[in-house]
C-alpha cells in the first residue's frame, strides 16, 4: 500500500438521477409495495453504480483498482458495514449527487494474513439537501482462502423473525439491481475454487437492505433516522437464514443469523 495517509482526505463527485423503476424492482425483490414518493431507507445502494468498461472489471468481477481507491496491494475485498444517517428523502425525479471522502486507511495482520481497512463517506445530496450521509467500511484481505471452519459465533435470541431462502436467483437479482459483478455472488465454481468458500456468498448490502425492510414490517410507522450495521461472519446459499430484531428505546437491534443461528450482520436502527 503507497503511503495511505496521503490519500486521507481525498474526494469526488459523482451524479445520478432517482430515478423510479430501480425500486419498483427492488420491492419485487422484497415481496412489498413499492414506494410512493421517495426511495427507501438504504435505496441509497441502487444508485451510483459503476460504470466501468468490461475491458477494465478484473478477474474477481470487481472493477480494477483506480479512481478514488487508493493502490492496496491486496487482491481480494468485502463490505464490512456502515454508519448510514437518512436526514432528509431523497424523491423520485431528483437529480442526486454523491460527494465521496477517503476518511481513513489503515493496515494490520489478521488471521488470514494482512489486512487493510479503507472507510468512505458518502454524501448524498438532492439538490443542496443533505439527505444522506453513509460511512462504508471496506476490508481488503490477501486471497488465502476460506475453507477453514468458521469458530462458533455469537447467539441471541429474537423479538421477531423472518426465515430468508436465498435462492441463487434472489443473489443474481440483487447483483442486477446494483450492478455488482463480483463473482462470488452468482458464479459457484469461481466463489468455491478460486475464493474457497462452500457456496455462493449472500451479499452484505442485500442482508443490511432485509434487516432494514424487516424493521419496516414491524414498524411500518417509523421514521428510521439511523442504521450502523457490522459483518461478522458470511452467509452461503447452502440453507435459509434469518432476519431478527428486538425493540428498543429509540429503535430497534437488528441481526441477520446464518443457517446455524449464528450472527452474521448485527445492527442498530434509530427513529425519530
């Protein structure tokens, strides 16, 4: 890694448009309504996406480093959570803009080798509204494998629970929606030969997108102010998982569990 403090501080502008359609297909993908006059809490995710051209998506899916990612010398990544605040709604028709900063780079040895942790924030902007303020961790790992048993994880028990099957399809669907080519979604024999996982790797946005749509079941007269989410361990295709949530004041803890009960995403909802 080229000197990564240079890089803290460092920023870009993207625009996009909100456009109504996305979300018509994402409600699909949910099994509810779609919305009426502004995107959803996290709907965030289906805007911005990478436009970059096939000849420059590396052998992962991903798009080969450059623009704001600083040059990490390690081959593999992963969502690792976020720190989302929704001030204002972002309505269908907008022109948006996302002003993206480096706001850390770090490095250190991990279990698997070293790490490196890059956070960006995004700002989200619907005209000069600030509507949404999202602090994404990014974890970089050398690529060793993941074929080792995973240690047994934390328990908890539920409030309320919603068994998730995800399907191979309900993965390429959100794949679609967010035009994530990143192979360990969707391409079997790549996530377990190259990547060393035993199935397709469910995706960390598409498990904060269920925990939140999970809250609004329960809640659907809330206003969610505030979602900090954290990835502990993944969640394969190979059985149903849940999503689960217990009240608190102020909100809501919220988790996904992996087909053996472990917590895979913990996160803490706020309302206002």
């Amino acid at each position: 890694m080229t000197h990564p403090p240079d890089w803290i501080g460092r920023s870009e502008t993207t625009l996009d448009h909100a456009a109504r359609e996305p979300f018509q297909r994402l409600a699909a993908l949910l099994d509810r309504e779609p919305e009426r006059d502004a995107i959803p809490p996290m709907g965030h995710l289906l805007c911005f996406l990478p436009g970059a051209p096939q000849s420059e998506i590396g052998p992962d899916g991903h798009p080969m480093r450059g623009g704001i990612v600083p040059p990490i010398d390690l081959p593999m990544r992963m969502a690792a959570g976020s720190r989302v605040s929704f001030h204002a709604p972002i309505p269908f028709g907008a022109d948006i803009r996302r002003v993206t900063t480096i706001a850390n780079v770090s490095e250190k040895a991990g279990r698997t080798g070293r790490l490196a942790f890059l956070t960006l924030r995004h700002d989200i902007y619907s005209g000069d509204t600030l509507c949404v303020t999202d602090e994404a961790d990014i974890v970089f790992r050398e690529k060793s494998g993941n074929a080792q048993p995973l240690p047994p994880g934390e328990r908890r028990e539920a409030q309320v629970s919603r068994k998730i099957d995800p399907t191979a399809a309900l993965l390429f669907r959100f794949s679609a929606l967010t035009y994530n080519a990143h192979r360990i979604h969707y391409d079997r024999d790549y996530a377990m030969r190259e990547e060393g996982y035993p199935g397709l790797v469910v995706h960390g946005p598409l498990l904060a997108t269920l925990l939140v749509d999970h809250f609004r079941r329960h809640r659907p007269h809330d206003r969610i102010a505030s979602f900090t989410f954290r990835a502990q361990r993944p969640v394969f295709d190979l059985a149903p998982f849940s999503v689960n949530l217990v009240d608190t004041d102020g909100g809501a803890d919220v988790w996904a569990a992996d087909a053996d009960g472990y917590v895979a995403m913990s996160g803490r909802i706020g309302v206002s």
